[in-house]
C-alpha cells in the first residue's frame, strides 16, 4: 500500500515551510519526498526516527538535519504502527494510558518516601566519612568562642571536672575539653571540637559520679558519632534531594515539603539522641561504673520538668517517659565495683557550691 | 543571469545556495511548491504571504494537562529509580513538550537541548557549588584562629564576592543554551551577550543590595532582564527590552505594599501590571519593522488563574500540579497579542548565526540556573 500525505519541513535558513508529500510504501517500508532542490529523500523506516505531540508527527530522516512534520491524522496513526514504538523506558511510559497513571502516581510517591527516609541518612552518614574530623573541631571552635564570651566559666569546677573525666576511658578521637558554667539551666551540651559544657544548674542536681558518668557518656556519645556533622549533612542533603524532587513544583508544594523535611531532621535529632543514651550505657558498663546512673539521670530531668512540655513530634529529644522506658531494660542487675576516686572528684564537685 | 531573492546578489551558476545569505536559491524558482494548500506559502521575496499576519501572529498552547502529567509523573518516577541523575533529561522532556504544544500561527517552538548536555552542565554547576562550599569550610578552619565574628565577616565576603558573579557566569551560559536549543520555524534563537556584561551586573548587585538592604535587588533584576533580552537574536530579528528599572520598582513596591494593606485583594492588579510591564516592554526588530506584544488580562482573569490553582493544588495536595501548569501557559498564549508587520515567513538565519548557533552547542553549560528565565521564550 502506498500513502501519501502533505507535509513540510523547514531549512534553517529562512523560516519559510517547504511544502512537499510525503510517500510511505507499507509494503517496501519505505518512506520519501522530494525537497524543493528536486531531490528525493528517502529512507528505510528502520532508520526512521520519530516524535508525535499534538496530533503532529515530527520525522527525522537519517543524515537530513531538519525533521519533516505531518498533521494528517490517519497518516500519523498508519504511520507508527509501522514505525513500531521507539526505544526507551520513558517512551514506554508516555504511551501508556492516562488512566494506567493513577496506579503509578501513588507508587511514585511512596518510593520518593522511600528514598528520602532510606538513602537521605545513608548518604549522609558516607558523606561525613569524608569530612575530616578537623572540620568538625573548627566549627566547634567557633561556637565555643562565642559562647566563652557570654557565660561565666567555674575554673575550679571545670578543673575537677576534667580530673573526674580523666579517670574514665570514652573511646574518643578527639582531645576532650571539659567546662563547668554557672547558670541555672539545667542542661549540658557537646560541641563537635570535642568541648563538652555541663551548666551547674544540672551539675547540683546530679545524685552521684554514676549519674554525672552517665550524662558524660551521653554527651560523649554524640562527639564520638559526630553528630553534629552527620546532621549538618542530612539536612543539605536531605534538602537538595527535595530540590531536585520537586522544583517543577509550585510554592505552595515546596513549602509543604520543606516543612516535612524539618520535622524529619527534629526525628532524625531524636535517634541520634536515643544513640546517646545507648551509647552512655556502654561507655559506662565498660568501665565498671553501674549503668543505672543513666536511669538517675532522667529521673534527675523527669523532676527538673524537662522534656515533657514539648511535644514529641516538634521536639530534638525524645520525651523523658520515652527514655526511661528505652533504657530501663538495658540496665543490667548485677553489682559493680566502687570507684572511690571518681566519688572523692564528684564530692569535690558539690562541695564547692 | 539570476540574482538572489533574499539578498539580491548575483548568484554563481546553479548554485542551490546563495554564497552570500544562504538562501534557498530553488525557494524563488519554485513557487508553491508540489501545489500544497497549506496556508503558510513559500517566501517568495517581497510577494505577501496568503496567510494574514493576524493569522501568522496568532499565540496558542495546545497542550493538554493529560500529557503533561504523564511527562511529570514519569519523569519523576525515572529520577527517583536513578536517584536523581535522570533529572536532567526529565526537564529536557518537559521543555520540549511545552516548547511544542507553544504556537504562534501553525507554527510551534522546538526544544533542541539533549538531557545528556544538561547532565553535563549540571554537574559542572554542582562541582563549582561544591567547591565554594569546600572552600567555605576551608576558610571556617584556617579563619578559626581570628573567632567568630570575623571569620562570619569573611564567610559572607567571601560568598558575596565569588558565588554571585559565579552566578552570573551561569546564568549567560545557560541563556546561551537554553536560545541556541530554542527555534521557531527552524530557525535558532540566540543570545550574543558578553559574559563580562552580566558578571559585571551580578557583581554590582552583590556590592549594592546589601548597602541599599535588599532595594537595589529590583534594579538588578530590571537590569539582568534588560541586558539578556536586548542581547538576543532570533534569525535576523532582535528582540529589545525598554522596561526601566525605576517603573519596575515602583510597580513592585507599591504593588506589594497595596497587597498587604487591602488584605490581598490588590495582589490581582499587582499580578496583572508585573504581565503587563513584561510584555509590554518587549518587543521584536526587522529591518526597521516591530512585531510588538500586546497584554489583555485583567485583574478579574487573574484572579480565576491564581485562586483556581491553587485550589487545584490543595485539594489535590500537589499532583494536580500539571493542571494548574497547563492552565498558566494556556492563560499566558491566550491573553498576548502579537501586532506587527513582519512577515514570519521571511526571518533569515545568516552563515554566522549558524555558526555561532553551533558554537553554543558546543558550550555544554545548561539552564539550571535559569531564575530569571520565563518559559515563554
């Protein structure tokens, strides 16, 4: 059978059409036209390559730069089921129905979930393998300037309080810097460069050298995993994963998401926070100090009111009642030796209040 | 002895193409060509085409939000399955539908890019944003001695004075890009702005916006818009851009200020005058003839756009995203106007526009950082 239809191609020299007909032998599968130099260009449609949009087929003949367009409908339909559908996964897609589409959205959605909640973290964690810890240290660095110049150091607390750390062995590799402020809150917190500040609002009201052990090797815990640079990194690139993802979408679409992303980096805080604690009980059960000062500690923040009044949801911790439930099977029963330098030291401690 | 219908010199023997212009030299001599009625004749040199200009100018998107969808949700399956490397080739897959569902007259634009040279400029740009970030942190460790306050003076200096030129630097290549894959007709766009031009912009903007707090950022859109659309061809047309930067800033911030105080009902004329003052200011150059580009919309057309989508958007919590597109690019075609009289029939790419065309393809930098990019050119 032989078809033909009109036309046209462009030259790329002026914007006139060249009108011309198009000849497709089914049978020789062949297809032809004659260019206004009086030429015939034909081809074998195995070297065809073709694009339909918009009820417009584009056809692109082998070694012809400019590709000829045909608008005849029946032509175009007679015309790809000869062509044969072309290669490529993304060609196999658009040519489905759009009704198929309502199946794959949904699939679509849940492995973007997927990806973001399995390969944002994993990513993560390589990529901090990459970052040398030096980084880690300077960035700590330059929050402790800061915060050197807003708070009143204790200088004999913080000097019994490195005493007391000496004589434990954390697993660090970084050089560990103690420092003990004089202020009400009751908190303690672990910067990357290794310093690990304790507020004396917390300080008095830990019981015993096993609950201030505890606090130390939770706080540790978060330098020795660098945490801080892992979350630096989840969010970048927990970010640019949700860039890439979604820049087609509208704002209102990227603000939703990137409110998800957030609330995800407050539960991401909260497994890192849960490593701490698991991360405490070992440092303390491998040098014979009694776990059980981690179960003090939070009995110490349960009667401090802290952590409960933020909801778990939009809070960096896990609620307290969470942690003691966590915990209080980790503690094993058995008895361990006393450590009466590490309970001289923590005395020490208290009695220069 | 015969002479060239476009250029009018003396043709050599039975060349098919004229030394000079590289005109189709047979165009003339055949004169509707195999006896098509289609109604977009031959250029036959000064003769008037049987198409009315009114017809030729006629501005249409014919895509449908279907299509669009499919393109959108396969591309985005495709990415995550390849955890974003293919996103490249899925905005190549999407400039090209919209680019030809985009018609004036019987005509629609074509997008050439290739998603393999978009991968490549894309992680060329990756690699730069990379390596600032790197050098960031570099400085953070040897600035680290001086503390805090001047190490973050340094930082932002430093961010200021490197990644916003950096940016402009891409920003050309990505306009020459995205014009070079862009044709009409078969004929290529092109942007011939100097990379200096609009790293000087940028760099200009980086110094003054922080001394002005923010305001000098509406002279320097004003500015890099003005400087790209006065610089870009289309065959031997050029487009020109005489909106001022001191309107433009008046429009916005009276605009935004009006916003706010009538509680958002004045958003819609804002949205209408920020259309108007782009299309209005635009035009297209010939030999002396204009193709000018006429606005319609009203606030009220903008209000059925705005709050429509976003109705979309919400009750569909996103995917309805490809409708609300589609109907955006179908507002804009349905509310410009082209009036002119140029002949859309007698545009002509000359040898070295072709050439310099073939050059860009060669600069494989791609239109990521198209921020002041709008999809209708």
């Amino acid at each position: 059978m032989v078809l033909k239809t009109q036309a046209f191609y462009f030259d790329g020299l002026t914007s006139a059409p060249h009108n011309v007909e198009l000849t497709l032998d089914t049978s020789l599968k062949d297809l032809s036209f004659t260019n206004s130099g009086g030429n015939t260009v034909s081809s074998n449609i195995s070297d065809i390559k073709y694009e339909t949009c918009n009820d417009r087929m584009e056809i692109s003949f082998k070694g012809m730069e400019m590709p000829v367009f045909v608008e005849n409908r029946e032509f175009i339909d007679e015309a790809k089921s000869l062509f044969g559908s072309k290669a490529g996964i993304y060609q196999e897609l658009i040519n489905l129905k759009l009704e198929t589409f309502l199946l794959i959205t949904p699939i679509v959605i849940l492995l973007i979930i997927a990806v973001y909640v399995i390969a944002t973290p994993f990513v993560a964690k390589a990529a901090v393998t990459l970052i040398p810890v030096t980084v880690d240290v300077r960035l700590g660095k330059l929050f402790l300037d800061k915060f050197a110049g807003e708070t009143r150091v204790d200088s004999a607390k913080t000097a019994l309080l490195n005493e007391f750390a000496s004589h434990i062995s954390w697993g660090n590799n970084i050089e560990l810097n103690f420092h003990v402020v004089q202020s009400g809150m009751v908190n303690a917190l672990a910067l990357p460069s290794g310093d690990i500040i304790v507020f004396t609002g917390l300080l008095n009201k830990l019981d015993d050298y096993e609950t201030l052990a505890a606090l130390l090797g939770h706080e540790i815990t978060h330098i020795n995993n660098r945490h801080s640079m892992q979350s630096l990194c989840k969010g970048l690139i927990g970010y640019a994963l949700i860039t890439v993802l979604t820049t087609d979408f509208s704002g209102l679409a990227t603000l939703i998401i990137d409110n998800v992303n957030r609330l995800n980096n407050l539960s991401y805080s909260q497994t890192m926070e849960r490593d701490a604690d698991d991360g405490g009980l070992i440092l303390l059960e491998k040098n014979g100090i009694h776990p059980a000062g981690m179960l003090k500690l939070m009995n110490v923040l349960q009667s401090a009111g802290k952590g409960d009044e933020i909801p778990d949801i939009i809070s960096t911790h896990p609620g307290v009642e969470k942690r003691i439930r966590h915990i209080k099977p980790k503690v094993p029963e058995k008895t361990y030796g006393p450590r009466p330098e590490l309970e001289r030291l923590f005395e020490d401690l208290q009695d220069n209040r | 002895m015969a002479f060239c219908w476009n250029c009018g010199k003396q043709l050599e023997g039975e060349a098919e193409l004229c030394e000079s212009c590289r005109a189709d030299t047979s165009v003339a001599a055949k004169p509707g060509n195999n006896g098509a009625d289609n109604a977009s004749g031959d250029a036959a040199g000064s003769a008037p085409s049987r198409e009315s200009l009114a017809e030729q100018y006629k501005l249409s998107f014919r895509g449908d939000s279907g299509t669009f969808f499919k393109i959108w949700i396969s591309n985005l399956l495709l990415t995550v399955l390849t955890l974003g490397i293919y996103y490249p080739w899925g905005r190549a897959n999407m400039k090209r539908y919209i680019y030809s569902s985009t018609y004036i007259g019987d005509h629609s634009f074509e997008f050439h890019g290739k998603g393999k040279q978009m991968f490549i400029g894309l992680l060329k740009f990756s690699a730069i944003t990379l390596l600032l970030f790197v050098a960031a942190i570099v400085a953070m460790v040897l600035a680290g001695g001086f503390g805090v306050a001047l190490t973050s003076i340094f930082l932002r200096v430093l961010l200021v004075i490197a990644y916003m030129p950096i940016l402009g630097l891409f920003i050309h290549g990505a306009r020459r890009f995205r014009m070079s894959r862009t044709s009409y007709r078969g004929i290529r766009f092109g942007y011939r702005g100097k990379k200096k031009s609009l790293i000087w912009i940028m760099t200009k903007g980086a110094l003054l916006i922080p001394v002005t707090l923010g305001i000098y950022t509406l002279w320097l859109i004003n500015n890099m818009r003005s400087y790209i659309y006065n610089n870009t061809k289309f065959g031997n047309m050029k487009s020109e851009f005489t909106g001022k930067s001191s309107d433009f800033f008046w429009m916005k911030v009276v605009g935004t200020f009006l916003s706010y105080v009538t509680l958002g009902i004045y958003y819609f004329w804002y949205k209408k005058n920020q259309f108007y003052f782009f299309y209005e200011n635009l035009c297209f150059k010939k030999d002396g003839a204009v193709i000018e580009i006429v606005p319609k919309a009203t606030p009220r057309q903008f209000f059925s756009l705005i709050a429509g989508n976003w109705l979309i958007l919400i009750f569909t919590l996103g995917i309805g995203y490809p409708i609300a597109k589609v109907r955006t690019l179908r507002f804009t075609a349905d509310n410009l106007e082209l009036v002119g009289d140029v002949d859309l029939n007698t545009i002509i790419q000359t040898e070295e526009q072709y050439r310099d065309a073939l050059g860009d393809a060669a600069a494989d930098i791609d239109d990521s950082a198209d921020f002041f990019d709008l999809d209708v050119f």
